[in-house]
C-alpha cells in the first residue's frame, strides 16, 4: 500500500490518518449524537492542509513514475488543462 503512495509526503499522509482517527474516536466516545465520521474527514483535510508547507523542507514530494521507472511529467495532464486553453 505504501509503494502506492509515491508522490504523496508520508508526513502529510500520517498526519492526517491519526488526525482522522483519533477525532473520530473522541467523537464517538464524548459526543456520540454528532456526525463522528464527518468530523474525522475534517480533522484529516485540516491536518493535511497544515502540515503540507510545513514539511516541504525535510520530506519533498517525489516524483512519479510509470512502470519502466521513467519520471512522469506532470504539466499538460488530464485534469491539470485550462479549460479555454487548445491543446496542441
């Protein structure tokens, strides 16, 4: 599973699995009649919101590669093209 996971930071990915999971757990045992499972999203998307630029310096995002071990470019993707831009 972690091989998958090779142009995201382990820092940022960590951060946010127990931020997640220890707000959904103080969620369900102290404040069992609010949405647990939404608030653990939350904490997750705000942890890895902050600990993006923090972690920059010492665990940079790596690149990725396809499987013959060539680095992927990431500009002109699907999903990354301007709307009203041609492709040429």
């Amino acid at each position: 599973m972690w091989s998958e996971l090779q142009g995201i930071q382990e820092a940022v990915t960590l951060a946010g699995m127990f931020a997640g999971f220890i707000t959904w757990g103080a969620t369900l045992v102290y404040a069992p009649n609010l949405p647990d499972d939404l608030l653990g999203l939350l904490a997750c998307l705000v942890a890895m919101l902050v600990v993006t630029p923090l972690t920059q310096k010492f665990d940079p995002p790596r690149s990725i590669h396809d499987s013959d071990g060539n680095v992927v470019e990431m500009k002109d993707r699907l999903g990354t093209l301007p709307l009203f831009r041609r492709i040429q």
